[in-house]
C-alpha cells in the first residue's frame, strides 16, 4: 500500500481550501450586511491616505502656522510696510516700529521709509499713544493736513501725551503757481526738507468725539527739485510768484484739531458723518515775515440710499489761511488740491493757494460687501482771495474698489478733466 | 405585462413628464432634479466602490432576509488611518469658485435602508425620529460624562479666532473646550452651542457634551506649560493677567460670574474632520460618498431649521474610537453650534448677532452680485428689509421666521451635500424634525438658561414656526405616505392630511406580484381606489408583492406621486418614493 506523500496532500487541501473560498466569496452576498461588508473588505484592499492637492496644501500650511500674519509679522518690533509718505512720492518700503507699554503705559513708535523717487520720512514718538489693543498704530502719512484728519481714528488711552520728532525729504514737489490761473505746462519742482518737533495731547470724550493739540518747531529748507523732466521752481518763480522760496521760514506751529466721526466705519462709511475742524497758528521764528493763522473743516457725509449697498458720499472741505498784517503764507505751506484724494483729474498739487475749496459727489454701489463700485465728480478752487466757490474746476470718473468690512484695500480709479486723465491705483479710501 | 426593477433605481435627467399610469409603470419613481452646483474634487476621484444599501445591480436580488436593516455595521476594525488637515480659507474658495462637476444626473441617497431610511451608523444614531424622547431626555442632549469638576487647570488658551477661550483639564482630569460670550453680547452664543447641540443630538447626530458653566477667577488655575497666542505673536506662556483680561472682556452673569460653554473632548483621538464629498481614502468603512449620504443631504434642513450658517467641512470632526492598535472604528461628529439660531459673528469675526445675510446668500453669491453691479445697486437684496425683531430679545440674536424660506435658505457657502438634496431627502428629514413637539421645542430651548424669559419664548416661538415652515414645505414636494403596517388590509397615514397641509379626496392604487430576482412585476388585477389610508391586500402566492399609491388632492398636486410599497408575507420590506 503506497502512502501518499504529504506534501502532495497539504497542496491539495490548500488548492480546495483556496477554490472553496473563492467560490464563496463569488457567490451572491445572502444578507444585505455581508454584501456592505464585501464592498468595505474589498476597499480594505485599496486603502490609500488621504492627500491634499498642492494648493490645499499651501494653505493648510498658512493656516496652521502659528506666524503672525502678514499685517502682524515683525521682528522685536519692526514691521515691514510700504508708504506713501508724500503724493507723488513713488512707493517707499520701509519700516514701523512699535512696542508698546515700554515703560508703564509708555509707548514707542517709529517710522522710516525711502521711495524710488527718494522721498524719505523718519520719525520716532513716546508717549501715551492713541491706538486700540495690540495693533500697530493707524496713521495719517499727511497728518499735519487737514484733507487727511479724518482719517486719524481715535483710540485710546482718553489722554494721549506724546512727543514726535520727524524728518521729511521731499525732492520733488510739483508747483505750478498760486491761484486759479495757471496752466499744466507751468510744472515745476522743488525740494523740500522738513523737520519738526512737538508735543501731541488730547482727549477723547466720547468714542466719537475728540481733540488733539500740538504745539511744536517746525524747521524748513527749500532747495531745487530733483526732476530732470521739469524745470526747477527757482529758476520759473521768484520770491513774489513763489513766496519764501528765497528764504524759507521756520515756524513754532500750535494746532488744534477737533473730531466728530459718526460714521459707521472710517475706513469703509456706509452711513454717517464725520466733521473735522482745524486752528493752526504758524509763527514765523525767522525772518519775521511769514507768519498765518489757517482754519478749515473738512465735512463728509454718507447717505444710504433705501439700502446700504448704495451710498451717496459727500465731502466738502475749505481751508483758509490768513497771513498777519504785511505777511505772506510761503508757497509750500498753502494747501493744495489734485491727486487722488481731491480732485482727481488733476495732478498733484496742481492748484494752490490761500483759499481752497474742494467738494465732492460720489455714487457708490456694492454688488458685495468687498467690491464696490463708484461713479464720481469733483469741483474744487483755489484762490489767492475771496471764497473758494468761483472759478471751479471739476471732474468726473469712475472707479472700482476691492475691501474688508474696514478698509478699502485696493482701489482703481479713472479720472477725466479738461487738462488730463488721471488713473489711480490706492490702498485707501477716495475719503 | 413585465416590468424590470432597475428601471426604479433610474438617476433623474429631468422633470417627471406627466404619465398614462402604464407609462408610468415602465419608468417609475426616478429620481430627479437638474442639480445646481456640483462637484469636481479630489474626494470624489475616489473609487466609487459606493453603492445604495438598497441598490443592487440589475436583475439581481433586491431584497435580502435582513432587509431593512437598521444598523450599517460600519464599525469594522480598521488601522487607524491618519489625520486630515482641512484649510477653511481652501475649503471655501474651491466650494464657491470650483464646485464639483456638474452633473445631469443626481442619485437617490445611497445609505438608505429599503424604506427609505438611514440605518444607525457611525454617522447617525437614529433617536427621536424612532422613538419617543421625554422632555427630560431632550433637555438632557448628549450630556452623560458630567459637568466639569472645579477647579479647571488652564492647559492652553485661544486668543484669536471666533471666540476666544481656554482648553482646561478638571479636577477629574477630563479635558473640556471652554469658550466665552463676547461682553456686548451675554448669554448669545454660549446658548446657541448648547442649544443647537441638543436639536443635532435629538435628530441622531454623533456630538460632543456641552455645559453651561459659571466661573469665577478662583476657579482657574493656569498649568505651567500652558501657552495662548496672541495677535501679532507666536505662541507665549499664559500669564494669570491675560487670563484675567480675558473673563473681563467676556459677558458677565449678573451674580459676576462668567458664563462659558464647557464641551467634553470627544471620545477616541481626533482624525480632522470629513468632508462633505466624496469618502475618506484611509477608512475602508466609508464607502458611500459623502454627497450621497442621506444624513448629510438632509441636513440641510435641519440646518435651515435651526439657521446654522456655519454648517461646513471646519465644523465637523472624525474620531478614532472602540480600541487600540488597530481594533477601532471612525465615528464622524458635528461641532461647533456657537453660529446657529440667532448667533453669528460680524465682519470681524467676533461674536455676534446672526448678520442678516446668513442663511439668505453665500458670502459669494454671484447671481445677486451680478444683478446688483449691472443695475448701478438698484437690484437689491430681499433680506435687507427683513425687519428681526433684535435687539429687542438680544439674547436670542437675530433670528426670524416670517421671511424664512426652507426652500431658499443658504449656508456660508455651496455644499457638496446640501446641493445634491433631493426631495425624499428633504422628506426624510422633515418628517423628523416634525417629530418636535411645541413642549418639545420649548424643554431644548429653555437649555440655553437665558436671563430673559421673554428672549426663551421668542426663540422657541421662531423655532416653532420655522419647524412648521420646513415640514409644511417637504412634505408638500411629494406624497407623504408614511406609517404603513399589513394586516388585513394595508393602512397608512398621510402626514401631510396629519400636518392640515391639504385635503385628499382618496388613493389609487394599484397591486403588483414582484420577482425578487429578476425586478419583474406583474400586474395582480386591476387598479382600485379608497377613501380612506387603508387598501386591501390581494391574495397571491408571490412571495412579494408591490402596491403603488397615488393620493387625490386637489390642493396639493404633488400628492399624486407614486409611493412602492413592497411586502413580503405581509411584513413591510421595502418603500419607494417618486420625486
């Protein structure tokens, strides 16, 4: 009797088994929980981890780091940003500084930026500064004018004492003459540098109401400009078409600004109004001959139309100065009108002069919240005398605007007028 | 006459054409809808190793012994796969700039039980859709591992965000997620997480335990380790000063406690959370797409219900639970309720009142967006004139129930889910959120301990009409036969004649003998009709047997759809719905 060797046997019993269980696992599920429980056996089979595609990933990555964000990142302080310290200025990256509570409720705060166009601004403050929570403070880049006040927000602390020094070098300021009758080929440059000292105090009484004071020293030096493409101020003007280009004045300046913002978001109204008045006094502490007092307000309202996607804006604002009895106001110190701000056909600086007036209309519309549309006009005058209200220039356009709840982040403009088409691109709001 | 059975399984290409009731016979029941967004995603790239639980492949056995079942046994062990990572900012510009492909065809829910409903799962825990649940068990929700023991030990803190807080150990050593209401705000979100989560427990989601706490500087103590990232900083050891800053910014109960929301960290080890699409890759139990899932269809309408905007993929979370190395299962959970009912946040992302945008347009909605830039703002959005009765009960935020339209709500943006809801999807769960009785709203409602009585009975009211709102609008969208039982006769309710949505005059019906191996159907003599919800059964010797139902309304057309109802020896086994 021959005995079948045993590994023969084991093949075979494996090979049945292995048919066996094939034949079952091919055979029709008999309850409904064995057929869900083949298809998950069978996608055990197959299990794979789950990835993300290459753009999910870079996000995951953003959203778990624990980095600040981009508007937080800085280094012991510093925060990289990029200005515009003057109109025409160019972009000037640079840096912010700001550390709070240093000593006590002390704070400091500094700036430097230097544009392509080599504009540069320094400045370097302490005190008890306005600003709400950790955030870097908000400031105006033309705080001492009165076009940008109000959008100078109040903050706290409720008494802010502060003292700033600063250094501005402008190289190439634009000047066309004073008044209402001058033309665009009339361009010319000037250098200005600029340096103050003063002390900011203040009190907030209520979270819409406000006032800052400053008294301070104000040094200034005017010298040719440095675009080669125009001529240079001194050698169009002399001293009578561009006063104190000759010798420019210093002056102990004392300012007092006074607040009301009802609007429902500085940075984005939808509603409200906002009425910013100004005294300045500007005593000339050299030659003795261009001493002024300026006063102004700057007044905006918007109005929602049935529905706050639609916003009829107003803005009017006049400035006036007044020179003491045989004085003259200096030709850098006049406000101005043109840019992207006040009349935005124009260019910069294109209209100065003693009296300035400036009123503006614009039909806003916002398909959503972060996009908004506008249609715009602008009128404005310039005079060396009398009321701001005759011989207006004036402009229309139109524009688009991307934003938060808060700012305007980036807004597009086209502007025409008799003279020009201005197109603008902006991190802020029109006003 | 024979009919196949694949023929009901059909995806919709359009609107159900009227039918001469043969006609109708050879395509019954399809499913339907020109689906709006949909989908092109990773996730669905997915095998689609997916199928209904009730859908088998053609001329196969439709019916198994243990149809229908009622638990999903997708707790097989498994590896536990890793974590899933899920960018908010991603997850909502791929769902509102790069949907999924449309497509011309939506299926019916795949996990449906033969009658239609979601077996228990690691989904879904079936509750007060099936049984009765006592005021006190709703008012109880979730809540079984206990209140959190005092003193809590801060182990971390959460500076930013929504809502900032803490995460505490206890006394006991169980770890809770503390979050606190805003100062302007008392008592609005803290009551919305507690309430909302108790709605979501009842329906028979998988949620975390929440409590209402009432803590005092004392009871926090700060662990050593323990770190808070600020705004404009990295991650800083937490210093008792910002954690004291932190109370006295938040909304203080008149006895000068702080009230916070405590939820108990869920069971098992987090895996991130799952999304609406598509199945996760790693679980060999998650076979059915996500976007085909009844329970995450129809939550849409829970969540339109309880207007919670903030129902997306960031606000859910996988867990690994049931055992060690590798003897475990998933479990998928619901989180984060803080922005439901009359809660929200505002253009800061703090919290606050509900914006009345949520729950009426996506925050990018491009059809009212398009209108409104080529009409110069003339084209206005409806919502904006909604008059909500905020502040007037300013705990219960801005909710409202007069202008809500189950039908048009929206959440924060397009879901894969929500976009592929059909009809008996819609049905599903408004059967179940009818199941909430007035008392029954009112015992979850009075969870969120509101200081002001008038605020708990303004809420609840809106809750009440709202859930009225929703039921009236699904059971109106097809024929709400429900509750069948055989005996010697078929009978059944009509919800909707239950509800006082429309009057019937009378149902027309029609019996089929049924092969369960090869779909056929063979007329058993002729069609009748009965007044009343009770028909007859034929004597046959079928094993199975079929009757198609058509209800007479003259109000209410819809009523007229087909509802299958399937026996075998007079035991329900099977109901299919025309939509």
């Amino acid at each position: 009797m021959r005995v079948m060797p045993p590994i023969p046997i084991l093949a075979l019993l494996l090979t049945a088994a292995v048919a066996a269980a094939a034949q079952e696992s091919e055979a029709p599920p008999k309850t409904r929980e064995e057929a869900l429980r083949r298809q998950r056996e069978e996608k055990r089979q197959t299990v794979t981890p789950h990835l993300p595609n290459r753009i999910e990933e870079q996000f995951i990555r953003l959203d778990k780091a624990e980095n600040p964000t981009i508007v937080e990142l800085n280094w012991k302080g510093f925060y990289p940003r990029v200005a515009w310290p003057s109109r025409g200025s160019g972009a000037a990256p640079g840096v912010r500084y700001w550390n709070r509570d240093v000593l006590g409720n002390l704070d400091v705060a500094g700036a430097a930026f230097y544009s392509w166009r080599r504009y540069q601004h320094y400045d370097l403050q302490f005190g008890l500064m306005p600003h709400e929570g950790n955030e870097i403070p908000r400031r105006s880049w033309r705080g001492d004018d009165l076009f940008e006040i109000g959008d100078v927000r109040p903050g706290f602390p409720r008494f802010p004492l502060f003292a700033t020094l600063r250094y501005r070098d402008l190289p190439q300021e634009d000047f066309y003459g004073l008044g209402p009758e001058t033309s665009q080929e009339d361009r010319t440059t000037y250098r200005q540098q600029e340096r103050r000292a003063y002390l900011a105090t203040g009190f907030q009484v209520t979270k819409r109401i406000a006032f800052i004071v400053e008294g301070g020293y104000q040094w200034n030096s005017i010298g040719p400009g440095t675009a080669s493409s125009f001529p240079t101020t001194d050698s169009e003007f002399d001293d009578t078409g561009a006063p104190g280009i000759a010798s420019p004045p210093d002056y102990v300046r004392l300012s007092t600004r006074l607040f009301f913002d009802f609007r429902d978001e500085p940075g984005n109204p939808h509603k409200g109004w906002m009425l910013a008045v100004l005294g300045e006094r500007f005593l000339d502490r050299s030659e003795d001959s261009f001493s002024f007092d300026r006063i102004g307000f700057d007044a905006r309202g918007f109005l929602p139309l049935g529905s706050p996607q639609r916003i009829l804006a107003l803005r009017a604002a006049l400035v006036s100065d007044h020179a003491a009895e045989g004085d003259r106001v200096p030709f850098f110190m006049r406000e101005s009108l043109g840019g992207s701000h006040t009349l935005r056909g124009f260019d910069s600086f294109r209209f100065r002069g003693e009296r300035i007036g400036l009123y503006q209309i614009e039909y806003r519309w916002e398909p959503t919240t972060f996009w908004e549309l506008a249609v715009f006009t602008d009128a404005g005058s310039a005079t060396e005398e009398g009321l701001p209200f005759e011989n207006l220039e004036w402009d229309y356009g139109f524009g688009m605007r991307f934003k938060t709840y808060r700012d305007v982040l980036l807004r597009f403009e086209i502007a025409f007028s008799n003279e020009t088409t201005r197109y603008y691109i902006r991190s802020s709001t029109s006003f | 006459m024979i009919l196949h059975q694949r023929d009901l399984y059909q995806c919709a290409r359009g609107p159900t054409p009227a039918r001469s009731k043969t006609e109708a016979l050879r395509a019954p029941l399809p499913a339907r809808r020109a689906s709006p967004a949909r989908s092109k995603t990773g996730a669905l790239k997915a095998p689609l190793l997916a199928l209904a639980l009730v859908a088998t492949p053609a001329a196969a056995q439709k019916f198994y012994p243990d149809d229908p079942i009622l638990v999903d046994r997708d707790d097989l062990p498994i590896a536990k796969p890793g974590v899933i990572e899920l960018s908010a900012t991603y997850d909502l510009l791929e769902k509102t700039f790069a949907p999924m492909d449309p497509a011309d065809e939506v299926p019916r829910a795949m996990n449906v039980n033969t009658l239609g409903e979601v077996p228990d799962s690691s989904w879904f825990q079936n509750r007060i859709g099936v049984r009765e649940m006592t005021l006190e068990e709703l008012a109880r929700g979730p809540l079984v591992g206990g209140r959190p023991e005092l003193p809590l030990t801060v182990i971390a803190g959460k500076a930013t965000g929504i809502s900032p807080g803490f995460t505490v150990r206890d006394a006991a050593g169980k770890v809770y997620f503390v979050k606190f209401d805003p100062l302007p705000h008392p008592n609005l979100s803290t009551a919305a997480e507690v309430i909302g989560k108790n709605f979501f427990y009842a329906i028979g989601y998988h949620v975390s335990e929440s409590y209402l706490v009432y803590l005092r500087s004392g009871d926090l103590t700060i662990d050593p380790g323990a770190q808070v990232r600020i705004e404009g900083s990295q991650r800083v050891p937490m210093e008792r000063a910002f954690l004291e800053k932190m109370l006295e910014e938040s909304a203080h109960h008149p006895d000068g406690s702080t009230r916070a929301v405590a939820s108990l960290a869920l069971e098992g080890e987090a895996l991130g959370p799952f999304q609406f699409q598509g199945t996760r890759p790693d679980d060999p139990n998650d076979i059915v797409p996500h976007e085909h899932r009844r329970e995450l269809r129809g939550y849409r309408v829970f969540c339109a219900w309880l207007n919670h905007d903030d129902s997306r993929a960031i606000n859910t979370l996988d867990t690994y639970v049931g055992g060690p190395g590798g003897s475990g299962h998933i479990r998928h959970h619901l989180i984060d309720f803080s922005s439901s009912l009359g809660s929200g946040s505002d253009y800061l992302r703090r919290i606050a009142p509900q914006d009345p945008r949520a729950g009426n347009e996506y925050i990018v909605d491009f059809e009212p967006i398009w209108k409104a830039f080529y009409t110069f703002g003339i084209a206005d959005r409806a919502w904006r004139r909604i008059p909500y009765a905020y502040p007037r009960y300013a705990e219960a935020g801005r909710i409202e129930s007069e202008y809500f339209d189950p039908g048009k709500w929206k959440p924060e943006y397009p879901n894969p889910a929500f976009d592929r809801m059909l009809a008996d999807d819609g049905f599903w769960a408004a059967k179940i959120v009818s199941r909430f009785t007035d008392d029954a709203v009112r015992a979850i409602v009075s969870t969120g301990d509101f200081l002001s009585k008038e605020a708990e009975r303004y809420l609840a009211d809106t809750v009440i009409r709202r859930r009225d709102k929703v039921v009236a609008h699904y059971f109106r969208q097809l024929n709400p036969l429900e509750g069948f039982s055989a005996g010697d006769s078929l009978e059944f309710r009509n919800l909707g004649v239950e509800r006082g949505l429309g009057e019937v005059a009378g149902y027309e019906y029609e019996w089929f003998a049924f092969d369960n191996q090869t779909g056929e159907l063979a007329p058993l003599g002729a069609s009748g009709r009965a007044d009343d919800p009770r028909i007859p059964i034929p004597d046959s010797d079928s094993p199975y047997l079929m009757v198609r139902i058509r209800a007479e309304s003259p109000s209410e057309p819809s009523w007229s759809k087909a509802v299958d109802v399937y026996l075998s020896s007079n035991r329900l086994v099977g109901i299919e719905r025309e939509i």
